[in-house]
C-alpha cells in the first residue's frame, strides 16, 4: 500500500467511526499542551466517569443492605 493510499484509508476509518479525538488522552494525564475545549471535554469525560462509579458503588451498597448484609467498616 503507497502511503496515499494509506492516508486515505485512514481518514475514511476515521471519518466513518466518528473518531475526533486521541482515546488514549482518557487513559494518563497528558504533558502536552491541550486545547481549552479539548480539556473541558476531558474534564466533563472525567466527571461523567466519576458520577457513573459512585452510581455504581450505591447500587452496589443497596443490594447489600437489602439482604441485612451490614456495610464494610467505614461506610
């Protein structure tokens, strides 16, 4: 494959799958210097992530207790 061919492949992978951004950039902080709306959606990626885990560490919790199982000490 020419790299044409292969540059045209990419952008329609890429153009087909919606794909706007870097998917590892969720994974670790970053030390490069990020665009404000690129980190206000990483931010907003981030609070969203967190929201779902606490919702899943309450259900988590109610399942427990409506089997009279008592909390893990601290909870």
């Amino acid at each position: 494959m020419f790299l044409h061919q292969h540059d045209s492949a990419v952008a329609a992978f890429i153009l087909t799958k919606g794909i706007a951004r870097c998917p590892t950039a969720r994974a670790l902080p970053t030390q490069a210097t990020i665009a404000a709306a690129d980190r206000a959606a990483l931010e907003d990626d981030a609070a969203k992530r967190e929201w779902l885990r606490e919702q899943r560490s309450a259900t988590w919790k109610r399942s427990f207790r409506m089997y009279g199982i008592p909390a893990l000490p601290g909870e």
